[in-house]
C-alpha cells in the first residue's frame, strides 16, 4: 500500500520521513489493529518492538508512586510509541491504550535497528521526535509553576492544534478529542478549574466541542491568552 505523508502530522516521524524511507519503515511491520481501551504496550514490560501509529488516537500514562495513574500525553497515526524500548532493551516506561479504533504497524527491534543504520535520516528523525517530546515534557512542568490554569489550557490547546490539527474552513479541527480530567491532568489543574476554563473560553467564541472533536476558532486569540508568540 502506498502512503502520503500529507495522512499525517508534519512533526509525526511519518509526516517528517522522506517518501522512500517511510515506505522501508512501513514495510518492516506487521499491521495490528486494536480497538478503544485496548493496550498497545504496558509500563514495565520486557517487551522490544515499537508500534507506529497509522491511525487513531492512543493515550500514554504512567503510575506515580502513590500508585495513582498519570496522563503524560497523546499519540496519534504518524506517530511511533515504545521507541525507547526498542532502541536500549529497557523495561517500557509507560503504557499505551487506544482511545478509539486504531491501526499501526508493529516493528520488532532487530528489523529497526537495521534500518537505522542504512538510511540514518530516519536515525536522525527519531532522536529529534525524541529530543521535542523532552523539551514539551520539560515545558509543561515550567507551566505547572509559572502560569494560570486558564493560561497552561490555552498553551496546550495550541500545542495540540499545532500537532495534531486539521485546518477547516472556520478553524481547526483536533482529532484527538480529550476528556476534561484528561486535559486537567495534562496542565495539572483540577477539573474543576478546567470545566471553568473552557466554560469561558467557548464564551468568548474561541472554541467549539462536540462528540469527538474540538474545533479552535481563533488560534490567533488563544496564543495571546496562552502568552505565546503568533507563531511559537
């Protein structure tokens, strides 16, 4: 089957491969289809391979020590997960459960390796996804101590837009839609304040939810509010 990167986000590892090498990354798996609440990997796992995402929407979470579970983010079609497992053997770092229906191609760790090695563009794609996913985790802890509730939403709404989003004739589209105690626990406010917080921000005309969906109306406006530069 022939793919177009235009299926996927621009920062997913298969909207920034080069055509030919998405094609060889894709030929190295064996299609898995999983369906809503089923686990893709499990933290603690021995297991290697790495799974990449063709579509859908998949949530990672962690248990922190008093046992509770964590959001830590979001994985949609483009994106790979289990990487870190399949590069250095380690116990898996966090688990994977599809939110939806979901599709991906399963790649073992030997199969990746050697292609690592011969087409080092995808080497150098994955340590940069790797590297971003770093600093975001790094962000949202800076935000956790240095903004508003109502600010840190608006900053990861605009994160999400810009990631995952579609462009529509009245906004943009995200595909993923999260849960209110999701979104909480992304921006470590109660879901309380974040019921109130988007309370106010459909208000003022800047966001739109529905089954499934949440279409952004005013980026523009959001970036201001979340203190972000036009473009960042």
């Amino acid at each position: 089957m022939v793919y177009s990167s235009a299926e996927w986000p621009t920062r997913s590892l298969l909207g920034v491969v080069a055509p030919e090498a998405r094609g060889e990354l894709l030929e190295l798996g064996v299609p898995a289809r999983f369906e809503a609440g089923k686990v893709l990997l499990t933290e603690g796992a021995r297991t290697r391979h790495m799974l990449v995402l063709l579509s859908g929407f998949a949530k990672v979470t962690a248990r922190v020590e008093n046992g509770e579970e964590s959001l830590l983010a979001v994985r949609v079609g483009g994106d790979s997960v289990g990487e870190m497992a399949a590069l250095d053997g380690s116990p898996r770092s966090a688990t994977v459960t599809a939110c939806g229906p979901l599709s991906a191609m399963v790649v073992q760790p030997a199969a990746l390796h050697a292609l690592l090695a011969r087409r080092p563009e995808v080497h150098l794609a994955l340590t940069r996804i790797l590297a971003d996913r770093l600093r975001w985790a790094n962000r949202r802890r800076l935000d956790f101590k240095g903004y508003p509730a109502k600010v840190r939403l608006a900053r990861l709404l605009v994160e999400l837009a810009t990631r995952y989003g579609r462009p529509v004739g009245d906004g943009t589209v995200l595909g993923c839609r999260l849960t209110q105690p999701e979104l909480a626990a992304l921006t470590g406010a109660a879901e309380t304040t974040i019921h109130k917080g988007l309370r106010e921000l459909r208000r003022e005309g800047l966001l739109e939810t529905g089954y499934g969906s949440t279409l952004i109306r005013d980026l523009d406006r959001l970036r201001e509010i979340g203190d972000l530069a036009p473009e960042d």
